[in-house]
C-alpha cells in the first residue's frame, strides 16, 4: 500500500508532463487519473507479477499440448483450476469438439548423394497424412511457389515436391516474412496433389537458419481422398543443403517416413473466467489467448504466454481494487492451432445468447517486449480513439499503435460491431521457437512477459472506460 | 544488384509517403533519398550481415578478456586482422596502459544456520584486493545504501557489510534502475573501509533473481592502504537467502575467500579502423564499443555486440558504395569496464593531434532489437536536428530519440563541441547477463544484433550528411 501512495505521488508530476503533452500532439489533454492507473498497473505487475510462475507451472508440468491430446486436457484443468483460486467471480468451461490429430512415431527423413547419407530434420505438419508404412522414396522438384508448383503440373508426377522459399528477412515485422511464405505449408499438398506426387516437403517457418523442423497447420481442402499426400516440414539447414545438392544431384533421391493421423473429433473445452462489470454487467470485454499448443515444444511463446498475460490481466484488476465497468473474460481458447473451433464456438455462443461484445483483446504472438497493438474496428472511429492513447502508452514502449489483424481466436466475434485488438509484442525473436521444439519456459524473459501483461491491462482498462 | 534496384523501387513508394507524413509533423520535409539509403543499409545487413558470425568467433574461440589478460590481447590482433581483411583505408593500434587486475582461484563462500551449510554464488568485484589466505569470517549487517553503512559507523567494526538494495522494478528502463544501486557495488568498500569491517559483499547488479553472481568495477578512492578491505557480488538468489536468514539468525557467521590482485599495470591498445573522408579527411565521426570485458562469461552483449556493430558500420559503407564525406572510424576500445584508458587515451591523442571530431556513437547496451538514440550534445542544437530525423528511424523500432548518456568510451570526447549519441536497444533482457558467466554468444539473436548495426550504420550516415 505504501508503494501505491508513493507511486501515486511520483506519477502526479510524471503524469502532468505527459497530459502538457499530450495536450500539445493530439489537442486531447487525458485524463491525469489514467497516467496513474497505467503506471500502477505497470509497477503491480512487474514486483507482483505471477505470470511467469504460472507459465513455468504450464509448460513445465504439462508441456505441449495439442487439441485433443490428454496435455490439452491436463491444461483445461491447470486453467479451471487458477481462476477458480484466484477468486474470478465466474469459473466455467464451455464444451467444443475439436480435431484430434496425433504425430506417431518420430518421423525420419534423409538423402543420400554419391553414397554419403544426410540425415534430415523433419516433422509432419498437422493434419497431413502418414506416408506408407515403409516410407517414400523419390526424385525432389524444388519450387519457390504454389503457382511454380501448378505449372509444372505433371511434371511433377511420382515426385517429391520440395516447397523452398525462404522468409523475406528485409521485412522488420517478421510476421510479414511468414504472411508470405506460409501459403507453401497451407497449400503445398492440397495444390500439388492432383499431380499424383509422393509427398510435400516445406522449409521450416523461420528466419533463423538452424536444425528444428517447425510443424504447423495445413490443409487439403476439399480435394478427393486419393489425391491427399503426406506433408512434411524440414529444418532450414536441411533445406539449404538440399537445395545445394540438388543444384549438383538434381536426380538425389530423398526418403521420408511419418506415421501421423486424423482420429475422430475429440471433446473438449475453452476455459472462461470473469470479473463482473459494476455498470454494464451484460456487456463483455474479452482478453485471451490460445491452451492448446504444437506438440513439439512446450508451447511458451506460443500461446502459454498469451494465456499467462490474460489471466495475469483480470488478476491485476482485482488486486489493485479496479472494478470494471464492463463484465471482463479472460478466455483460454482451444484449438487455435489445427481449427480455430474455440474461437467459432465462443463467437457462436456469444451470438445465441444474444450477449453484447464491446471489445476484445488477444495476445498470440510471443511473450516478448512491447511495441503496441494492431486494431480491427468496423469503421475506424474506435481505433481513432484507441491511437489517441499513444502519448500515454509509449512511456512503456507502446509505440505502434495502428489498424491491422488482431486475432484469430477472436476474429469470428466480428459478426457485431465489436472492437479487436492485438496485443503485439517485438517480433524479431519469434519465429525462432514459433511450432519447434525450442519453444520453451528458458526462452521466455520475466520482465517482457510481465510488461506484456500490463500492457494489455492497460489497454482493458482504457477501453473499459472510453469505449462506447 | 537485383535487390538493389527492387529496393529502390518500392521504396519511392514508401518514401513518398514517409515524407509527407515527416512534412506534416515536423514541418520539414527528408530527403526522398535518405529513406531508400536507410532502408538499403538496414536490407543489407538483415540479408548480408556477417557481425554475427565474427561475434561468435570472438566470444567462442577468445572468451571473456579482460584488460591485461592474454584474451585481451588475442581480441586486440582479432580485431586488427578482422579490419585489414575487410580492406578499410587505414587500421592501427594506439598503445594505451591499462590496469591489470586478475581474479585468481575461484571464490567460496557460505554461511551456516542451525548447523547447515548454505553455499553461496559470489565472485570477487573488479579491482578489490583479496582475502587474507583462509578468507574472513564474520557477523553480517545488512544495508541497504551506503548513507545506511556510514550511519552505522562504528558498529560495523569486525564485521561484514552486505549492500543489499535491490533494483527497482518498476523503472521500465532498466539501465535506470542498474544506475539506482550501483553506487553500493562502486563505493560500498571505500566507505565503510575506515570502520574497521572484515569486508563487504553487495547483491548483483541484476533484475533477475538467479543464482549467477555479477562482477563490475569498484573503487577505494584514496583511502589508506589499510582501510581497504575485499569486496565482493553474490547472486541475487543467495542475498534474498541470506536476508530471510539474517532475520532470524542475526548473529549467522558468513565466510568468503577470495585471491585477487592487482598486477602492475599493462600494455595494450585500442584498435582502429578508418575509412577516409571523401570532403572532409580530416574531420571524424568515430563508432564505437569496448573490446575488453569481464572474465567470467563470454562478453556477448557486453560489449562484443558493440564491437562487432561497429566494424559492421563501416563495412556497410563501403559494401553499398556508400562514400562518407567524413573520416568514418570504428573504435574498440580497451579497457572501459575497469579503468576506461582506452576512451581517455583516445581524447588525448585527438586532442594532442588537434584532430576535428564532429561526433561519435557507442553501442555498449548490449545486442537487443532497436528502441532509439540517447544524444548528448553540447547546446541542444544537434539533438533537435537528430529528433528531427524520428519518423525517418521509427518504422526500425527506433522511436525514443532524446538527450541522454550517450557512452562511457566516447565520453571523453567531450572537451570540444562533439555530438555524442549512444545507440540505445531495449533493455530488458541486458542485466540478465551483465558481467555474469551467463553473457554467452547463444543469448544474442542474429536479427536484433544486425537490426542495431543497421540502426547505427543509418546514424552515422545521417550525421555525416546533415552535421554542422
């Protein structure tokens, strides 16, 4: 309490400069209130913050923990469990059937020029088929494209399709880098296997060149039974030598073997707690992230930090007394990623119950330092207001603050007229552990994570008491 | 040359419509080109940086190198060489003495409540002297400043002195919070040294709470030879411990050994780098890091990163025919974490040679992803010219660009009209490793490494072509 009167004093001189300036950029002076509430989210969540430990708990105790699997259960528990010793005014699980794909046995893959074997790092995508108990074993065509791929055509028959365009590293936002490469790992399969190919192979996700194979969704659409192939990714140092041999060995022959599969849909859960609002109590503002994780890693950055951050969010509403206006969710969703059905259930039970959503927050891309958040608004009015708080925001680095995707957990909400943010964090580390093995509780800084959770704390909080 | 000319084309696009923005908010429209250099330099090193790979030979095949050690100067003939290949215009060596300090055998320490041992992570701080042979053995008074310790006065006699003041983490920029505390680390010795105590030990330099023990340079001013008393850093875990333990145990024995010395002083040198000045030979702007580091880890982010930046700067130029006006020089100096000979050294022989120094930049915050400048000038007037290059730098992350330190190495500098700017990358994850065994090559991301070289090639660029 002491620490609370003492920021409180410091922040009345912080907060005055920063309303002169405020005043002066946006002609908008804020409210001096704000200044202190942000700045105390801040200071409660960086010297009480209990993110970190619960993430160590998640990823540690439970580990990876894809849709269906018993982890994934293991995880609705872990998360019923805290918001229910955390004293959320409302603790539920809302039932969801979602895909249950399973890895099998660990895949194997290698090739083999001028009788020297080179063992590759390999992993099935999620959703792909198992190749044939044996193996394939075929010629590789490498392409950079899915339209490369299509014009080739029958060329490419009784073949390997090697898909091998790298990131674009030029682009500062890494996501960018992966928006444009990760058609080949969607598409690949479903585009080439009228062709009658063997099987797909992609380089890994990444703009960091090293050895882990990095899993991922992809899909066959609606193409028939007997034209879906096994699809697999390689790590980029197995891609890049691949790439070298093929250019001497254009006839190499490259092995794969996988042993994944599709059981029936399985049950299972999003987990919601709530602090009710004090005025609106049937009107939601919802902050989430995703439970279910890749099985490769432990899932840290993606998403056990994003379900730390949310849970963390309504945490440092109650213990600072902040009562909300609005009826706050956090939501643990599942299944963000082999199928989204988390996210169209809770957007689908939103919608039957008739229940107002004013706005939602998501944060699904890594525990990292903050930079800002991206806004998907109906009609640009509220992200006009949310870029208002810039002068705010940016003492915590909270710089970039700009339209743009917010969520895919929270994407089907968009059927009203509600508010999406994303939380977005720096992106130049992510795509190094993003669906590899490497995506683990070491990775992680406490203070980035913490700063995160505050971050969106106080985005709740801004848009609790602004938003109509 | 393909990417060249394919940069240069969707950056008049982006340039366009940076400038109008800059024009709108600071009223002063940027060259169209500085845009496409900015970007181009930043292109290259994201997709033809080679810093990282000399950072890991520097830090994996020489190590920590501290001033006078064999390291040291096996980095001094790395750096030489690493500059004759790259063809810069002049390299050299300026001879500089430098003080010699060595830790000797690995220190112990424990101490003992209820008959267990607690053993604790410590190490000897730079520049104390030792223990006498079978360490010293004492009550423990815990403090927590050094107004605190002179307070005490005579009651600290025959004891030991544990500074245990924490960092404060609710300053979001930790090099604030590292500037809060370590005047107990700097001057905890020189203070109570008159009171007759055994010695002093002092909580690490860190946010972290972990059990690495964080060395750093202190001092005993002119105090007597007789005051002085062995001073040395326990990791953040075992000083919480022994706190708690000190509550109920105030009379708990703690023991520390330690064989340091200091050796007379040494020769050594900074290495330098030059490409000539196509209009102005003789006026400089020098970049910078420290070459020296502490022995226990790898010095990775400090200050191998800084090194490795500065070096790349220069070959960025030449690399993209990028003719400075100026002589550009890249620095590494020796010896700034225990004595900073080299920075003086360097003012000295500038001044002696009435050399021109237009300004200088240090990279010495480690190899993280870009936040900004910190400029210190001598009227203001340059800074306001360098803030107006923001909305130019901010689509890289750099946006906080303000006056400020800018380094230790280049500080020297400052006898003549000299705009120094300290490149500035986020500082979360930095006291992590800091002087610790843990600041290792593998804690070093490739991207935020060559994001910062890019930052700082784009700096240099913008002060050779606009700095009066």
């Amino acid at each position: 309490m002491k620490h609370f009167f003492i920021a409180i004093i410091i922040f009345i001189a912080f907060s005055s400069f920063n309303s002169a300036k405020t005043a002066k950029i946006n002609e908008q002076p804020i409210n001096k209130t704000d200044s202190i509430v942000v700045k105390h989210l801040f200071n409660s969540a960086l010297t009480n913050g209990e993110g970190y430990e619960w993430l160590r708990d998640l990823t540690s105790n439970i580990g990876g923990r894809l849709s269906g699997s018993p982890e994934a259960q293991q995880a609705v528990e872990w998360g019923e469990k805290l918001m229910t010793e955390l004293e959320f005014d409302k603790v539920w699980l809302q039932p969801v059937m979602v895909p249950h794909w399973v890895r099998g046995e660990k895949e194997e893959a290698y090739f083999t020029v001028d009788k020297i074997k080179y063992d590759v790092a390999i992993c099935a995508l999620g959703g792909s088929i198992a190749t044939p108990k044996n193996g394939v074993s075929g010629e590789v065509v490498e392409v950079n494209s899915l339209a490369e791929a299509e014009a080739l055509g029958e060329k490419l028959r009784g073949k390997i399709v090697f898909f091998n365009r790298p990131f674009d590293d030029t682009l500062i936002e890494t996501f960018k880098a992966y928006g444009g490469c990760v058609d080949q790992r969607g598409g690949g399969a479903k585009v080439t296997g009228k062709f009658g190919v063997l099987g797909v192979i992609v380089r890994s996700m990444t703009n960091s060149i090293d050895n882990f194979p990095h899993t991922g969704a992809m899909g066959y659409g609606d193409i028939p039974e007997n034209e879906k192939v096994p699809a697999a990714a390689i790590s980029t140092i197995a891609a890049n030598l691949l790439s070298e041999k093929l250019k001497e060995n254009p006839t190499l022959k490259f092995y794969f073997k996988q042993s994944c599969e599709t059981l029936p849909d399985a049950p299972s859960f999003n987990v919601i707690g709530e602090l009710t609002g004090s005025e609106f109590p049937n009107e939601y503002i919802t902050v989430g992230g995703h439970l279910d994780s890749w099985d490769l890693g432990d899932g840290a950055h993606d998403d056990g930090a994003g379900i730390v951050q949310s849970i963390e969010v309504l945490r440092l509403f109650k213990l600072n007394g902040i009562k909300p206006k609005h009826t706050l969710r956090a939501v643990l969703f599942m299944n963000e990623e082999n199928g989204l059905r988390g996210g169209r259930k809770y957007a689908e039970e939103a919608k039957k119950n008739n229940e107002n959503h004013l706005a939602a927050l998501e944060s699904d891309s890594g525990g990292f330092t903050p930079r800002g958040f991206s806004i998907d608004d109906a009609n640009g009015k509220n992200s006009e207001l949310i870029k208002s708080w810039k002068s705010l925001l940016a003492p915590y680095g909270l710089h970039d603050i700009d339209r743009g995707h917010a969520g895919s957990d929270i994407g089907p909400l968009k059927y009203e007229a509600i508010t999406l943010v994303g939380y977005r964090p720096d992106s130049q580390r992510y795509f190094d552990y993003h669906h590899a093995a490497n995506d683990t509780f070491d990775k992680v800084n406490k203070r980035e994570l913490e700063l995160g959770a505050a971050s969106m704390a106080s985005m709740v909080y801004l848009l609790d008491n602004y938003l109509e």
